[in-house]
C-alpha cells in the first residue's frame, strides 16, 4: 500500500523513548497483516488460440492494464467494511499467459485496488481493497473479443467455431443490415433440377433417381444427416448468429474504449501531489533504518508510489501509511520531477518551521466558504496536517500558511490554469482555513503591500487561530 503524495515538506524523524517503541512495530505489523488480506483471487480463462497469438493480444492491451477509478462501488468486494472515507482509486493489473494443459491458451488476471483512506483517528493513508473480480472479468472479455476479431478479419469466409458456453455471454441482438461481416458463401443453386422445391415427396423421388441412374446430378438442399454431423452440428454457428455475436462484440469494444477514455480523462484532470517517489522493480524492502541489514517493514511492488520525507545520502525516507515511516534506497525507486539526479530538491526555498507540517493534498476546486471575493469562484485548495507530536503558534501557521499561498501564485501563474485565489486548510483540532486572491497574492509578491496589511485582506477562520501572540 503506497501513502497518498501529500506535499514538499520533509519530515524530521525524532528516535522515540524505549516504552513508546511497541506501538510503531504493532502498527508495522498491522499493516502488513491488512495487506495479506487484501490481496485479491486471480481470475482465469482458458483460449482455444495458441499462446504466441494470446501473447501478441495481451502486450497490445498493456497500456490499459491500470488507471484511475471513476468510483469504487461495483469494482471492489466491501464485504462487512464500508466505503465510508474512501476516495481516488486506483487499480493495477498483472496478466500471465501459460499453456493450457489440456490444449490452447490460459490466461491469469490479478488486480490490485488501491484508494486513498481519510481516517479520523489520523492514520491516514493508501489503502489496499480486494477487487470483486469486475476489472479482471472486463480485461478478460476485451481478450476475448480481440482474439475473436482476429479471427474473423484473418480467414474471412472460414468456419467459425463457438467459444466456450458459460455465462459471461449476453443474449445476442439481431445483425443490422449493411454491417462490414465476412460471410461464409451459400451453396450455389442447382439450376439443372428441373422439381418444384415445395413437393417434397417428388423431389425426394427425383432425387433418388438420380442418383440410382446417373442422369443429370443434383446438388441436395437438405441432405440427410447422420447421427455423428448432427452431434457435430452444434458446435457451429450458423451465419447469423455469426453476424449478431460480431455486431456485440464490436459494441462491447466500443463501450469499452468508451470508458478508457472517461478513466484517462479523469485521471488527466486529477492533480497528483508532486513528491513521491516510484518503485521500480518488484520485492524492494523498506527498512527501519538507512543501513544494510535492518529490519524490513514492508515488501513494495513495482510502480508502488511513497512520499518522500526526508532524505539522507543514497537513502530516502518515506511514509508507508499513517505514522509508519520507513527507508529505501535511491536507486531502487524513481525520484519526482522536483529533484535533481543527485537527488536534493530543486526547490529548497522551504521555510525553517517546514517540519512542524506537511502537505496532505492539493487540488482545485470551487470555494465552498461564504467569503465574499471568492464566493463561487475557482480556488486551489492545499490541506495541511500537522507532522505527529509537533505543536505550532499561530505564528508558526502564518508563516508557513505564507510560503505555500506564494509558491501555489507562483504553480498557477506558470501553468495554464485559472485560479482566482488560493485556500490554505489546517487540518487539525485547532486547525483553520487561509484565503487570499491572487491579486493581493501577486501585491505580496511584488512587495507592494506590507505582511500587516496583506493579512488584512485575507480570510482568516476563525480569525483566534491566526492571530499572533507575539510578533511574527
């Protein structure tokens, strides 16, 4: 389970006193035991195409093996554990192409289903939930609807084998007329009988004097069938329902692709926290200390994502969930785009009470306070938490409040989205919220307004969280 990336602040990690050691540990174990429980059943199914074939269908659909959720429900198993907290899901899948034992192709989907968790206890954090088989069930009949399309545009004209009965299959619509589908050629009449098809007795007749005599032969419309091809009968499918399983198949991968790009979309639009760190390779161990040899905590998956906290030479310090933290080494993740590649933070202009807080999430949004100047406007919000045990003045707040109302001007002014101010929360019992628009943000950074007087200007709520009790 990877941490949300909430914000740039590293965190300062103070060694705790020997009675208070147990719960960390506890804590650790917790969460690694919730792991095991999430982890989700593979689905599998088995193709008729060779494996080289399902292969080539599989690598083609990689890039949309993952991605953002647009919800939860209907994606993973609740069981007894409600949805209450949950939110941006995200889901990874990993596929395995074997070799049947009893002929063809078998393919094994896994997934796994991560969302971010707000709980009010404070331990916070990317949660894994157990998929209820709908992501991998989706990956498998868009295989199958790709192996079934390559069949068809292959060998068109060719017999086409039912795939195997089971209740995946939805009833099938009626074929439109004027569809693109390979037909297989009708038998060409008979133009040398010269017997009315409708009489039966006589055409039967007829045709067995041909066929005793040797006049001139006739192609059987309806020849007799034996008790082996009418057994076998059932395993093909006749052409219409050849054309009525395309045109589904082909509306399936159209809803399909439909919802691909809803998720992209979706996933384009979502503003992602801009320090966490990315796993590369399966197996890396996060250990308690930055030294070779100390205990491991977790086991992180490739393309797993942490916050960075700290960093300390080739170690980095991360966040695993909550208050548990842990370390990595440098060149087993992929460091954000906000650092160089030695890995020190290209922005560094963080100020001295940085590890009082840190940055839980950002996003924009419409205000939803009562604030005159940004009623109803479009705001970037910051939440801010306290980083655990600290305790801040609300002049510590203030400052910090201020470092991040102008480095968020500065984020909106350099990229192309419009803000009309910038929304500070403090997420605490004795937390508050700061708003200022961009055009007092824009006098401070100027230097056109005093601090006394851009105060003044913005939303303090309530104001006795901010107000100083000694000079700033």
């Amino acid at each position: 389970m990877a941490s949300a990336r909430p914000g740039r602040a590293a965190a300062v990690t103070k060694l705790p006193s020997l009675k208070h050691c147990a719960a960390p540990f506890l804590f650790a174990f917790l969460i690694i035991i919730g792991h095991a429980f999430a982890q989700t059943k593979p689905i599998e199914r088995t193709f008729s195409n060779p494996v080289s074939e399902v292969q080539q269908v599989v690598d083609d659909l990689k890039p949309s093996t993952g991605g953002r959720l647009p919800i939860l429900e209907g994606f993973v198993d609740v069981g007894d554990q409600p949805l209450k907290g949950y939110e941006h899901g995200y889901f990874v899948c990993t596929l395995q192409v074997l070799a049947a034992p009893s002929g063809g192709t078998s393919v094994r989907v896994s997934s796994k289903i991560t969302a971010w968790y707000t709980d009010p206890e404070g331990h916070s954090g990317y949660r894994e939930l157990s998929s209820n088989g709908h992501v991998e069930t989706d990956l498998l009949d868009r295989i199958e609807d790709a192996l079934a399309h390559k069949a068809e545009t292959h060998s068109p004209g060719s017999t086409i084998r039912l795939p195997q009965p089971g209740p995946l299959y939805a009833p099938s619509p009626a074929p439109q007329p004027g569809s693109n589908i390979p037909a297989t050629p009708a038998p060409a009449p008979n133009t040398n009988s010269s017997q009315p098809e409708g009489n039966s007795s006589s055409s039967a007749s007829a045709r067995g004097e041909s066929s005793s005599t040797g006049n001139a032969p006739a192609t059987p419309s309806r020849p007799a069938k034996s008790p082996s091809v009418a057994a076998g009968a059932a395993s093909v499918e006749s052409l219409e329902s050849i054309q009525a399983r395309r045109i589904a198949a082909e509306e399936k991968a159209r809803q399909v692709s439909a919802d691909i790009k809803g998720l992209e979309e979706i996933q384009k639009n979502q503003v992602r926290p801009v320090d966490l760190v990315v796993v590369k390779k399966p197996g890396v161990a996060i250990l308690s200390k930055p030294e070779e040899g100390a205990q491991v905590l977790f086991t992180a998956d490739q393309e797993d994502e942490f916050q960075i906290l700290d960093l300390e030479g080739s170690w980095v310090h991360v966040q695993i969930s909550g208050a548990s933290r842990g370390w990595m080494r440098r060149s087993q993740v992929e460091m954000p785009s906000g650092y160089n590649a030695a890995g020190v933070k290209a922005d560094a202009a963080s100020p001295a009470n940085a590890d009082l807080f840190k940055v839980a999430r950002e996003e924009t949004n419409t205000f939803s306070g009562k604030w005159e100047p940004l009623n109803g406007k479009t705001v970037r919000v910051v939440w801010i938490e306290p980083v655990a045990g600290s305790s801040s003045s609300a002049a510590e707040k203030r400052k910090f409040a201020k470092y991040l109302l102008l480095k968020a001007y500065k984020d909106m002014s350099e990229s192309q989205q419009k803000v009309d101010g910038v929304v500070i929360v403090f997420d605490s019992a004795d937390g508050g919220q700061i708003a200022a628009t961009m055009e007092d943000l824009k006098a401070l950074q100027s230097g056109s307004i005093t601090d006394a007087a851009f105060w003044q200007a913005c939303s303090l709520d309530p104001p006795e969280s901010f107000q100083p009790s000694a000079k700033s």
